[in-house]
C-alpha cells in the first residue's frame, strides 16, 4: 500500500465547496492585494492566538524577519536560537543583521532548552527565538523570565504550532500568546495550509503591531510615505480566502493528527529500537510531525521508500554545522544533543486524512525493519 507523507488532495477533495467560492469572491471583486480576507483572517487568528494583534505577511519566514527588524539589530547583536529547526530560524536573523547564537536543545521535546539558554546570554544579546517544533511548545514559564530579567525580545517561532496550547501556572496558554511576538507559517504542509507561502505575526503590544504593519508595506502606513525602509510583505488576499474557510476545521484536523500520533504511540512504545515522541505533561501537541528515533534511521528510510511509505527527515543537517554558519565557529560535537537527534529522527505520515489501514501500513512496515 503506498502511504503519502501528507496527502493534500484528499483534503481539498473535502473542502472544495467552501474554498472554491471563497476564491471566486475575490476574484469576482478583483481585490487582490490587501482585500478584506486579510484583515478578517488577521482578527480571527489573533483570538485563536488569544492575542490582541495579528499582522499577516508574505510567508513564515518574513514572520521572522520583520520582528528582528525593528529590533534594529548592529553588527555583534546576538539571537538565541536552536540549531535543530528549519533554516528560516537562524537565516531571518542573519538577514536581519544579527548573530545566531546556537544551544542545544531538550532530549524528550526537541525544543530549547532553557537551562542553554541562560548560560548564553551576554551583554550582547538582544533576543530569543523559542522554536515550537512539531507542534508543541516550548517552556515558556523557564523563558519568559529570562527575556524579563536581561530586558530581551522573545520571538515564538510558532510556524508548526498554530494552535498549540501549554499549561502555565494553571492555565492554558496559546502559541504565540506569551512571547513579544509570535509567528506562524502558512505553507501548504502546515496544520493550516494556504494554496502558496503566506505567514502572520501576533503580538499583544500596539506599538510593535503598528510598526510591523508599516514594515510590510515598505514602511509606511499610508501609500507614497515611509516612516522607514521596510519590505514588500503582504500576505495575498487570495490566501487569506484559503485561510478563512479551511480554519473552522483546524481544531478537528489537529485533533484527528492526535489521535493518529496515539495510535501509532500504543504500537512502538515498548519497542527495544523505536522511541516514540515524547510529549511534556504540560503540552497539547498538534503533531504537524510525528517524529520517532530509531537506530540505522537512514537503512530505515530507504525500508519505507522501497514499500512506497512517506516519510522525512526534519532535519538531516544541524543550523550550527550548515556550511554557511561556518564562520561562527561551531565544531561538531559542540551541541551534541541535536546533533545526535539529527542522526535518529524520522517523520511518518500524520495528516488528517489517514486512514486506520493507511496508518497499519506504516506501523507493520517500520516494526517489520526491525524484526
């Protein structure tokens, strides 16, 4: 049975009498560029988010770029960030002016760790990128008082975690919601895809909310005057028309990827060579991956590719031993945590659409390599 990593088309199939007139409405009025769907597709993520601002822009990766923007980064300015993340994390902050500063990340979550990132933290550093892969987040509760207490920005980059929720002294809290500013991605493979790149910014501070908006739009809040030199970063209101009308079905496709990831969790816990992700008690994770560790992970790989099963490798490389990042002068074996995840993980298939014998498939080809 051949078993696609993500199957787009079954989802489209499901909804294409609510996308379908959604983009004619736009296409009817010919309002492509900052039309209506933008905004309402921004007031409706902010309170997804519990947020009082969202920005939308061109992808997730302008999300970070424009935040470590108006950080007005010098040269020598330090960022904080896991080097076991797609790259966008780290490039935004080169291309922002700013310097990575890699730490290693924690075992179970593959998130950062806080404990690394205390003992980063110079007079130079200016902020923190809190990556919530997967689709779980990160300690907030052990971040938050760092950025406070050395006055730093905190960046969530949430681009896997729309959604996602943590406890935090008692109470639910949203991606996106704690940080000075949150942001998401839109990619088609994302729990909530667009048709294309598209991306939103969320934050609670007016002022930042303003000045992002202004750096979207060449930065200016109104057209032929720049406050500044900003981007050409609008999210399409083509995408937003996609947006709207797949999100009142975001909370049922996360939930069916959590049923999914539990299922193929009661077959491979126990295995003496599969190690399940691990879930923090505190987290409600949304699985825009299900990623296990396994020994012989690339004989494994190639297992599943000859049994026609989907599969990936997120990520192959760490960010701190990318050639580009040569010149920061990290060795291998400086963060050997995520270096070591990068020699294990591989990802199954979790879209919604998986079907129970979609799903043996998979679960009888990985546990058949090992037997």
């Amino acid at each position: 049975m051949n078993v696609p990593l993500l199957d787009l088309v079954a989802q489209y199939r499901s909804i294409e009498g609510e996308v379908l007139p959604a983009l004619m409405a736009v296409i009817q009025r010919q309002a492509f560029i900052m039309g209506a769907e933008v905004a309402q597709l921004e007031a409706a993520v902010a309170r997804l988010s519990n947020t009082a601002h969202a920005i939308g822009c061109a992808s997730g990766t302008d999300a970070l770029l424009l935040p470590l923007r108006a950080l007005e980064l010098k040269p020598g300015d330090e960022i904080i960030a896991p080097p076991f993340t797609f790259f966008a994390t780290a490039g935004a902050i080169h291309n922002a002016g700013g310097t990575p500063v890699f730490v290693d990340i924690d075992p179970d979550t593959f998130n950062i760790d806080p404990d690394a990132v205390a003992a980063a933290v110079t007079p130079r550093t200016r902020g923190i990128i809190a990556v919530h892969l997967f689709g779980q987040m990160a300690a907030m509760e052990e971040l938050v008082p760092i950025a406070e207490r050395h006055g730093l920005a905190l960046i969530e980059d949430a681009a896997q975690a729309i959604g996602a929720r943590r406890e935090v002294d008692g109470a639910w809290r949203v991606a996106g919601e704690l940080g000075t500013v949150g942001t998401l991605s839109f990619f088609p493979s994302k729990n909530l895809g667009a048709f294309g790149d598209g991306g939103m910014m969320v934050t609670q501070d007016a002022a930042l909310a303003e000045r992002l908006r202004r750096l979207r739009l060449h930065g200016g809040s109104r057209q032929y005057f720049h406050d500044e030199v900003g981007f050409n970063s609008r999210l399409d209101t083509l995408q937003a028309a996609v947006l709207l009308a797949k999100l009142p079905h975001l909370a049922a496709w996360s939930a069916a990827r959590a049923r999914h990831a539990a299922r193929y969790s009661e077959a491979f816990t126990g295995h003496s060579a599969v190690c399940p992700p691990r879930t923090d008690p505190a987290n409600e994770h949304i699985y825009n991956q299900y990623t296990i560790r396994v020994p012989r992970r690339d004989e494994l790989q190639a297992h599943l590719r000859a049994r026609g099963i989907g599969n990936s490798i997120y990520y192959p490389l760490p960010l701190h031993l990318q050639p580009c990042f040569a010149h920061l002068g990290y060795a291998a074996g400086s963060l050997p945590v995520s270096e070591a995840a990068s020699t294990q993980v591989i990802s199954l298939p979790v879209f919604p659409e998986l079907t129970e014998a979609q799903q043996h498939a998979v679960i009888d080809a990985v546990l058949g390599f090992y037997t």
